[in-house]
C-alpha cells in the first residue's frame, strides 16, 4: 500500500479512484435512497465524502501540475474528468503510464 503514497501523481491517482468511486455512489446509491424512498442520512454521508475527495482531488491535480510542469491543457483534462462519469478512471489510465515513467 505504501507505494501509493510515494509521490504526489500516486496519491493524485488513489484519491481520484476513490473520488471517482465516491461519485458512483453518491449518484447511484445516496440519491436513490434520498429522493426515492425518503432516506437522506445517505446524500449527507456520502455526500461530506465526496466533497472531501473532491476537494482533496483538486489540490493534489495543482500539486502535480506544479511538480510536473504540465501544461495547461493536461491540467484542464484532469478538472474537467471531476465532473464526468469515470472521468477520473479515465484520467488515471494517463496518470497510470506518466507514474510509469
């Protein structure tokens, strides 16, 4: 487990598959239970979570872009799969051959 925590672009690739998984679980579970059968406790749990991973995701992509000197489109795609379905699955399959490296 401790090589996920070596650098900044592996703990930027573990917080965003937990981000990524957090927001899965938001949308497809937490929401359900909300909105369908009147269980909110879920959206406020997973919910703080996600905010959480999200955020931490966000400061971790500024780290690396620093550390790495990416350009501004890489940095960009990397915001921008936050917001998409799998995006951050995606994303870490760029991340997956740059730690390669």
């Amino acid at each position: 487990m401790t090589h996920w925590l070596k650098d900044n672009l592996s703990r930027l690739r573990l917080v965003g598959f937990a981000e990524g998984l957090s927001w899965l679980l938001l949308l497809g579970i937490a929401m359900p239970l909300k909105y369908i059968w009147q269980q909110p406790a879920a959206v406020k749990m997973v919910g703080w979570a996600h905010g959480v991973l999200f955020m931490l995701y966000l400061l971790l992509l500024l780290l690396v872009k620093i550390e790495k000197h990416w350009p501004l489109k890489k940095w960009f795609y990397g915001i921008a799969a936050a917001f998409l379905p799998f995006g951050t699955w995606i994303f870490d399959a760029q991340l997956k051959k740059e730690n390669r490296a």
